[in-house]
C-alpha cells in the first residue's frame, strides 16, 4: 500500500518544490486519460462494437435458455404423464425410455448453455482487452510526442487514482494540462480530425514556466 502513494506524493514534491535545481528545470505536464478515451471517436466505436458483441451473446444465451425451458416442462409434463399410468399399463415400459432419453438431452443443455456462457464471456474480455491495449498505445504515443514537442520531462494521468481511490494528482495548473490537445491530435491521426490543430501543437498557454 504506501508504494502506491510514494510515486505519485514524490512527483508532487517535485512539481510543488520548486527551490532545488532539479525541480526548477522538471517541466511536469498532466493528461486526463479518462476524458481522452471518452472523447476518442475510434475508443467509442470499438466500445459500441464490443456492445453489440456482448448484446447478440446475450440474445443467443437467452435463446438457448428458452429452449431448454421449453423442453423442462416438456419433461415435466412426460413425468405427469408417466405417474398417471398404471403399473401395469404397457404403455409405461415406452414413456420410461422415452423420460430416460429426455432427460439426458436436458443434461447436456445444460452444460452447453454454461460452456457457452464461460466461451462467450472469455472471448468478449479477450476482445476488449486487446482493443483496449492497442487504443492505450495509440493515446501513449500522441502523449509523447505532445510532450515531446513541448520539453516536457514527466506527464501524469490526471484522472488516475491509486488502489485506495485517492487522486494521484491533487492539484495542478491548468496551463500545464494538455487533455483537449490529446484528443484533437488522436482523432486526426485516426482519420477522424476534430479540429484543423496539426498534432503535436499544444494548447494556449501550455507549457509556460
């Protein structure tokens, strides 16, 4: 637990410090990455396609769980039937094969409605996380070359927070967030241009000392 609060109490320190040499030439930027991948047009239509990946499992789960219902109470009807005859009625000997073979099939729904379900359910996670992991490589790559453009030596993701749920950063000026400049700069480079800034240009007042 206090390493989670060591790195980000130290960046502050620095940031705030200002007195020794070090911290007058650290020029520390920070960047909602929650807002950029809120804003990210090519992060919302990969979000919408995994929803709708998610909603036809969902109707295919319910559609296998409609049937196997259909023939529980198929079943359960058979059973009925089966307890309303008598002993020695030679239909009974036929209903018993009949209620031993449903009752089988309604085994394996079920276990191919779970197997299903944990399939469905693994492949959708795999899904987003690697569209996940490749939009973080998009947005970590404009990050660095904004900063990189802008001299900066550290940037911290503003709408983090550690294990415990404390905002990593506590406090920061406005001119050295460049959030609105991330997300102009991501949607060109997707093809998707928010805004006629070239990439790479920070935002009005950025970077100022």
């Amino acid at each position: 637990m206090k390493s989670s609060f060591l790195l980000p109490l130290l960046a502050l320190t620095l940031v705030l410090g200002g007195r020794s040499a070090v911290a007058q030439s650290l020029k520390v930027g920070t960047v909602d990455v929650k807002r950029v991948f809120e804003n990210y047009d090519k992060a919302k239509a990969a979000e919408a396609k995994i929803n709708e990946t998610r909603e036809a499992a969902k109707k295919e789960l319910e559609d296998r769980v409609a049937t196997y219902k259909k023939a529980a109470e198929d079943f359960k009807k058979l059973n009925e039937d089966l307890a309303a005859l008598a002993p020695s009625d030679d239909a009974r000997a036929e209903k018993q094969k009949v209620r031993a073979t449903k009752a089988a099939e309604l085994q394996s729904m079920e276990q191919e409605i779970r197997s299903f379900q944990a399939a469905r359910e693994k492949q959708i996670q795999e899904q987003a996380l690697a569209v996940r992991t490749e939009l973080e490589g998009e947005v970590s790559k404009v990050v660095a070359d904004i900063a990189k453009a802008g001299h900066y030596n550290v940037i911290l993701n503003k709408s983090a927070r550690t294990a415990s749920g404390v905002p990593i950063v506590l406090y920061s000026l406005d001119e050295y967030e460049f959030t609105d400049d991330v997300i102009k700069a991501i949607n060109q480079a997707a093809g998707n241009p928010s805004s006629n800034s070239p990439v790479g240009t920070p935002a009005t007042g950025a970077g100022k000392k």
